[in-house]
C-alpha cells in the first residue's frame, strides 16, 4: 500500500481514514492523527455540506434526493446523501451536524403519519394513494442504513427497524415475485406493488450491521444468491394509480457492468457496492466484482498506485448512486488527486477482504 504517496498526495478525508481505518496503529502517531482530524474540519468539502444543513437537521428540504428533481420539487441534494457524505470524508460521529440529523432520523423511525414527514414526496402522496405508504418506507430504510453506517448500531430503533426490513426482504427472496417482479401493463414495465426486492439502501444497513448478518446467516446466503444472479435489462416504473415515479434504488440480481477488458461502466458505483460485498463477506462469490476489482489492481503501478490510462477527470458515475462516496477529492487539477481517491478505495478493498498488506 503506498502510504508514503497518499501522504504526500491526499486530501485531508482521505489522509484521515488512512491513517485510522487502514494503517495499522503503531504505523502512525497520536499528533499526525490529531493534525489530520484538525486539517479535515477546516475542508471545504466539509465546510460546504455542514453550513447547508437546516436547524432541523435535513439538507434541501428533502430526504432522498440524489440531485435536483423538477418532478418532486427538489433542488439540492438530500439529507441522506449528505449524511453520508460525511461520513465518507471522515466527520466525527459525536459532530454537532449528526447529533442534529439523527434527531429527524429517529423521527423517521418512529413511524409517526405527520404528512410533513414526506417531505419532497408529500404533495404527491396527496394525489397518488400508496406513495405516503412507500416513500416512508423508502426512507426507514435509508435511515436506518445512515445510521447504521454512522456506527449507531446498538440502538433498539436501529436494530427493531433493521429486522422488520430484512424480515420483509426475506419474504420477498421466498416468494415467487422474486423471480418476475416486473409485469408489463400498457406500455411500461412496472414494478409489482406487492413485490419488496432489495434497493442499495437496504443492502448498506444489512452490510454496515454484522450483528444482524450473524443472526441471519441463512437469508445473508439467500440474498447472495439473488444478488449474484443476472439481473432484467428493461427499464421499470413504480405505478400509483396514474402517477408513476422511476426508481433509482432498487437492485434486482448483479447490478456491475464491465467493459470487455474488465473495467467497471460505473467506476464510482462499482467501488461502493464491491465494499458493500465485502462488508458482507462475499465478494468472492461475485464473478463481475472479481473481474472488476482485478482489472483495477492491474491498472495500479508497481507502488500500488491506481493510473488509468487518459485520465483527465474523476471518473463519473452514470447512475449518481454512489456520488456520495466518490471522490473525496475536490481538487482533480492535479494528476495525483485525479488518482488518491481510487487508490485509497483499493487499499480499504484489500483491508476489508482481509488480505496481507505491505506499507511503502
């Protein structure tokens, strides 16, 4: 791992979480640790997302949003993706803006029927019947992922809310809709409305709470068999009534694509979801996360390094779902930024699947 090189070439986020979650402890000192907590609070890619935040702890009015919607009336990105955002740069748990939003979180969970708790989705849940019913159930699910990803895992509403998710996925993988859940009705393909088949939020709480994995060890295999197999090619709607929404989270079987020399289509995506695998403890049963991850690593140098060859940006991701998470870097002026954030992600692969890895 070339610790030296993100030293010298890292932004604060990404130097932080090498030195805490990947370098072992006798590899750093408490002051360099300390120096890189003080240089993150002070980055701007911090700075730009705390000061947004309202005094009720949400981001743009809007819980889901991934980026502008003139459909639901949003404009910035939502509080989720925000939330999580600081996680990824680094953001102490214990910050002031956590403490803020789990309080509108907690609220989620609660299961309280305040139509102000729809947020983006409340004045179309007043003319389409069944949105009010899914939108908060999409949202239990994003928190609960949030928050689980924040290490707020011992919480009986965390824990409660994880298990009647998971209870309702393993319905789902049990039944016969898990292999047909889209019908064709008219001229749209449309998602069965009795049919709750995993979504990226739902797979991120499952993957950032080993507890669980360990209580439901056999739907954890269940779901890895879904999840492996080949996924429909046709786009699908949610259908309420006369309205319909597109979904953008929902995961029916292998969501990576490659290119034929093996490089994932999403890079940023495909970065996110083989972590999400490996948290899970199954990545190796994934053939186009393998392929990926190899086909990534071949690119690295000699000091394990990432270059990809005419790189004149970050690397975008087509589908926005991991934009939250990738890159950490603002800067991408510089050739070595361009590549900090895919090295860096590597290295934390290479942690989390347990392998041998050699500082340089």
């Amino acid at each position: 791992m070339p610790v030296s090189w993100l030293r010298a070439h890292a932004s604060p986020p990404i130097l932080l979480r090498t030195l805490t979650e990947i370098l072992p402890p006798d590899a750093t000192t408490h002051e360099e640790v300390e120096s890189a907590r003080e240089d993150l609070l002070q980055y701007k890619g911090v700075t730009q997302i705390t000061k947004k935040q309202r005094t009720t702890g949400i981001w743009a009015g809007n819980i889901l949003g991934t980026g502008p919607s003139k459909t639901l009336g949003i404009k910035d990105i939502g509080s989720i993706a925000q939330y999580r955002r600081l996680i990824e740069l680094g953001l102490p748990a214990d910050s002031r803006t956590f403490q803020r939003a789990n309080r509108m979180f907690f609220r989620l969970l609660s299961r309280d029927k305040d139509p102000k708790l729809l947020f983006e989705y409340e004045k179309l849940a007043s003319e389409a019947p069944g949105v009010a019913e899914w939108a908060r159930q999409t949202m239990r699910e994003a928190v609960t992922a949030a928050l689980a990803q924040a290490g707020v895992q011992d919480d009986p509403r965390v824990r409660g809310s994880a298990h009647r998710i998971t209870n309702e996925l393993s319905e789902f993988l049990r039944s016969n809709l898990a292999e047909k859940p889209i019908a064709r009705k008219g001229t749209k393909h449309v998602l069965d409305p009795d049919a709750h088949p995993p979504t990226l939020h739902s797979i991120a709480m499952i993957a950032y709470l080993p507890a669980l994995q360990r209580e439901r060890a056999s739907f954890v295999d269940r779901l890895q068999g879904y999840l492996s197999e080949a996924g429909p090619n046709k786009a699908f709607v949610l259908a309420f009534g006369k309205k319909t929404l597109k979904p953008t989270n929902y995961i029916l079987g292998d969501p990576l694509h490659n290119d034929s020399a093996g490089r994932p289509k999403d890079l940023p995506f495909a970065l996110h979801w083989m972590e999400l695998l490996a948290r899970m403890n199954i990545l190796q049963a994934f053939p186009t996360a393998q392929r990926a991850l190899g086909r990534l690593l071949k690119d690295c140098n000699k000091d394990g390094v990432w270059e990809a060859k005419n790189l004149r940006a970050f690397p975008k991701s087509p589908s926005g779902l991991a934009d939250f998470a990738f890159p950490l870097e603002l800067d991408d002026r510089s050739a070595e930024s361009k590549r900090a954030d895919v090295t860096f992600r590597l290295a934390y692969l290479a942690k989390l699947t347990g392998l041998d890895l050699e500082y340089t």
